[in-house]
C-alpha cells in the first residue's frame, strides 16, 4: 500500500521566503527511533549562539504608512508572499510614518536581488541601507520584525490614511508645490512620495491609481528522467495572467488566470492516455477577490491563498489552501499552491489580529492518476489471483454540510508572534479506502477519498536580528491513514495525530542562508497495522550561497529518521535582468521501499527551468 501523505504535504512548502522554496538537499541514511526530546535538544544548542550573530545591514523597502494597523496589514501580505518583513517608525516625521521593509541582508547585492523578485512580482520598492544612511539617523527604534508591530509608540495618528502623497508626505497638506517638507537640522530626510520610494511607480500617479495594473509571467520547464525506463518527463509551458487595481481608497481588486500546455505527450507515449488527459492541458482561475476595508476590518470575497502557517518552509500548520501535488514537491512554491473559493475577515486592534474564514466549496488537493511519475501509490502487489483497479478521486458533494471553516487568533507578546486556530474540514488530502471484489473477477478496487477532519494548532516566531525562531504545533483529529491488513474491511482506520516542527534560519555576513528544522508526527492512538511508527521524525537542512551576483546555488535535503527514507534537490539559479530567471537541477529520490520519498526512486530526473516575468 502507498504510504501516508504527511509528509508530502509538510515539505511541499520548504523555503516559500523569495519565491524560490525548491531548495535541493543531500541527506544522510540513518535509521533510528527518535523521542520528542530531540527536538528540544537541538532547538537549545542552537539558541547558546546568539549573542556572537552579526547584524544584516541592508532592506527593501515597500511602503510606509501613517496609519500603523495598515502599515501591519500591508506587511501581513507581503509575508504571505514568502518574504521576511520589518516595520519601522519615522517618529518625527509629522505624521509618524511607519515604513514597511523586506529584509534585511547581509549586503547590497543581496538586498538588490531580492529587489528585483518583487519587481517581477508587480510589487516597487527600493533597497536603502538600514546601518548607516541619513534616513535611519532620523529612527528611534532599531528595526522591528512584523511580529512585534511596532507598539512602543502610542501617539501616532490614527486617522484614516491619507488619499495621496501630498497628505501622507508633507507638513502641510494645502502645499500644492511638491517640495519636501523639512524640519530644523534635518534637510537630508526625504518627505516627499518621490524621494521616499525611489519612484512614483507604486501608484503611477499623486493619487492612489484607479487605474488597472497588469503582470504576469511565462515559464517553460523541461524534465529528463534518467531511471529505467528513461523518458522525457516534463515539457510544460505556463502563461499566468494578473489584473489588479482598486474601485476607492476603500476596496481594491484582484483577477488572474493560469494556462499550461504540457507538450511531453508530443514528444513519447511513455505514459497512459489518462495521465496524458490529466496532464497535458490545464486551465484555472487563480486568485480572483475583491478587498474591502472598514474601519478595522477587512474582508476578502472570492478565490484566495490564505496561509496560516509560520515557518519558512512546512506545511503542517499551513492547511487551508489546496496544492498540486502531481510533481509531488518537485515544483516551484509558486506554481505548488491552489487557491480556495472563499469568505475572509479579519479585524485589527493594537497587537491583536482576529480572522475568520468560510468556505463554502472546498477545493482538494490534485495528485495525478495511476501510471504518473509521481502518483502517491507507486507499487500496489496484489495477492495471488487478484487484479488491481484504482479508481479516480471520490470527492464529497457540494453541499454546506462539507464546506470549511475557520477561527485564528494572534497577537503579540515580548516581541514573540502567537497564533491559535480552530479549522473544521473536508481533508484535502485523500485516503485510499480498498474494496475486495470475490467475483465474477478477483479484483482489489481501490478508491481514494476525502474525509471530514477537525485540526488545532498553535505557532510562535520571534527574530533575534539574524537569526529567526520558528515553531508550529497542531492536532489533528480523525484523519484516515492506510492499513497492511487484508482482514480490514476498507483499507483505512481513524487516527488522532499530533505534529510539530521547529525551525531555525541564520543568514551570514557573506549572505549564504542556513536554515535547519526538525519535525515530528505522533500518532497519539497508534495502530499497530497502520505503516508508520507511534513518533515519525524528519529533519530538513537547507542552505543557499552566492556564487556571483546573478547566480546562486542551493542545495536542500529532507530525511526521515526512522528508516532510510530522503529526498535530495541541488539547484542553480541564474537571474538575467530583473525579469529573466533561469534553473537548472536535479531530483534525486532513495531509500527504503516503503518511505514517504522512497517510492519514487524510479522518478530521480535531471530538469531545467526559464521564467521571463512582466
């Protein structure tokens, strides 16, 4: 039987921070049993090396806000994009502006690469140094994660914010000039909308734009798998295309759409004609929603991400966006995620953060059809004189009984971000139910399904300058798992399972990232038929180093530790201009037959990449 799909699920998201999570790895075969007190070990040792970390010293920067609860919540989506973000306050400019900032980086280059991954995004910005500049001699805090908010400064304006730069920038707002506005002894310190982001570009205009703004971007990827039976595997071609603009100050919208032709089937007939159906052509409306802000609250109607997780590269906490699965993680994080149909709201007060989301038809996670490279089940043996039919995905019917919802919570606390949510669910991920068929043939039917679960979850992140501190912990309740047992009546039992991960990520002074994270599943009612032991344990260690300034090399590796069971992804990347970006890399599978990796050893492939972004 194919093995439980935790894990796929937990690694589909490594490193998501910059858009460029597929982090390649290399990973050491150990076989052992690990206890929770690992994880504690490992996250105390780590700590005692605080106190000798340096200071990254530069930042891009995004926007700046007079109003701090909106400076929080353009901050909020900029991290949902997979960036680190930092607030900082310019208390004595007259409007006590908090300036939002991604970062910060070791030094200019870095920062300046990054730069041009949120000018690809549709996102201006500008990179400035936070350690010395004219600017930052005007703060007087030093720079904030988003996790603390920036709540030392209680006499900021808490006006709604101003419509255009004039209001947001100068001393006085009937001064029609355009001139910086400055004060005594302070003549370098930029005020005007101009010369605090670089450019006018953000909104095109004075006023905050009407007018629509397009991006998209087009991607061709290619895939050789070199296991017996080598193939071509992959000649997907992507166009996504994005509309975003605002109706007022008050609502905004957003429209995209996503195409793909995979010409791999013109290439071999390697694979079934339901794979070639299921893969050749895709077409879907991406993230199509309207925001709405009142007051404190603000609202999301429509087909959107909604990412609940902290930590830079699971999934375990991360549960309510679908993904496609059908590449198993051997994809970009852009292109892993599928957006819900959706009803959000969220309320800011002070440090506290409230947000509640329904979903009234979920969307589930895509996995292919049997015969694919990647299709959870690999290797089904059948006993003697049995056939095997694995049937396509029997997901719940459209109804209110199976839609979703949800309750998070977060605030702030000594400079550490806590969240806790409740989400009540139809599991996106499927369980694979057996049927055994007597007659008039001998078959073994095997359906996979989408069953209700109930999850709880808590997580915390705090920065301590270059070092970032992350944990997640969630239950979930009733999830189905497979069963070895031919005397079970349908294949699965219920479980109640336990999941946590810690993670911590350093960038050194010459700008190479590290990021190491250890997670473990504890099936709290353990069935001795099911596949996997009480504790399963995963350890992840990433890290990404400069080579030049347009080409970096990474390197990620993912173990599991009670078998050998782990998955290694070298990569090159190679970025020309701010819209060019080229890949090349290699999947390599191994272990042992019934891993979570392991099963798709005979998939280990050789792919290359471009991106051209606009």
């Amino acid at each position: 039987m194919q093995p439980d799909l935790w894990l796929s699920n937990a690694v589909s998201r490594f490193f998501a921070g910059r858009l460029r999570e597929e982090k390649s790895m290399n990973i050491s075969k150990q076989s052992s049993r690990t206890r929770p007190w690992l994880m504690t070990a490992i996250m105390g040792v780590s700590l005692i090396q605080l106190q000798t970390l340096s200071r990254a010293d530069y930042s891009i920067q995004v926007g700046a806000f007079a109003k701090h609860d909106n400076a929080v919540r353009f901050a909020r989506q900029i991290e949902d994009l997979g960036f680190s973000v930092t607030l900082k306050p310019l208390e004595r400019h007259p409007t006590h502006l908090t300036r939002v900032l991604v970062g910060p980086y070791a030094d200019q280059s870095a920062a300046e690469k990054i730069h041009a991954e949120l000018l690809a995004m549709g996102q201006a910005g500008f990179a400035i140094s936070t350690a010395s500049t004219t600017l930052d001699s005007r703060v007087t805090h030093e720079p904030q994660p988003i996790t603390q908010h920036i709540a030392a400064d209680d006499t900021r304006d808490t006006a709604s914010d101003p419509a255009s730069f004039d209001d947001l920038f100068l001393d006085d707002p009937d001064d029609a000039s355009g001139s910086p506005a400055t004060q005594q002894g302070e003549e370098d310190l930029p005020l005007s909308g101009d010369e605090l982001f670089g450019t006018s570009e953000m909104f095109g205009t004075s006023e905050l734009s009407k007018k629509p703004g397009f991006q998209g971007f087009i991607q061709s990827e290619m895939a050789y798998t070199y296991q017996s039976p080598t193939h071509w595997s992959k000649f997907r071609n992507i166009l996504e295309l994005a509309a975003t603009g605002r109706l007022d100050n008050d609502v905004s919208w957003k429209l995209s759409a996503r195409g793909a032709y995979d010409a791999v089937f013109d290439l071999t007939d390697h694979y079934p004609d339901r794979v070639e159906d299921n893969r050749r052509f895709d077409a879907i409306l991406y993230e199509n929603y309207m925001d709405i802000s009142r007051g404190d609250f603000d609202f999301r109607l429509g087909r959107q991400n909604i990412i609940w997780g902290e930590m830079v590269g699971l999934f375990f906490a991360d549960v309510v966006s679908a993904k496609d699965l059908r590449q198993f993680v051997a994809q970009d994080f852009d292109l892993i995620r599928i957006p819900q149909w959706a009803v959000r709201a969220e309320h800011f007060k002070g440090d506290f953060h409230t947000e509640a989301i329904w979903i009234p038809f979920m969307t589930y996670n895509q996995i292919g059809k049997p015969g694919d490279d990647f299709y959870p089940i690999q290797d089904f043996s059948a006993p003697p004189g049995f056939t095997t039919e694995i049937r396509t995905n029997d997901q719940p019917t459209r109804d209110p009984s199976n839609s979703a919802y949800g309750l998070r919570f977060s605030f702030l606390k000594a400079g550490w971000d806590i969240s806790t949510f409740y989400y009540r669910s139809v599991d996106a991920d499927p369980a694979f139910f057996r049927e055994i068929q007597t007659g008039p043939t001998p078959k073994i039917i095997i359906t996979p399904k989408n069953k209700k679960i109930h999850q709880a979850a808590a997580t915390l992140a705090k920065d301590f300058g270059p070092l970032v501190v992350k944990s997640e912990i969630i239950f979930t309740k009733d999830r189905r798992v497979n069963v070895d047992d031919l005397n079970n009546s349908d294949g699965v039992v219920k479980q109640d399972i336990l999941d946590y991960v810690v993670g911590l990520e350093h960038t050194t002074p010459d700008n190479t990232l590290l990021n190491f994270q250890l997670f473990q599943r504890w099936y709290t009612d353990h069935d001795s038929d099911i596949l996997f032991d009480e504790f399963e344990t995963g350890v992840s260690l990433y890290t990404e180093i400069e080579v030049s300034s347009k080409i970096e090399a990474e390197i990620l590796l993912v173990s599991q530790l009670n078998r050998t069971d782990w998955m290694a992804r070298p990569r090159l990347n190679w970025t020309l201009g701010g819209h060019w970006l080229l890949q090349a890399g290699v999947d390599i599978f191994g272990g042992d037959s019934i891993g979570v990796f392991s099963r798709f050893d005979n998939s280990d492939r050789v792919y290359g990449n471009v991106r051209y972004t606009f």
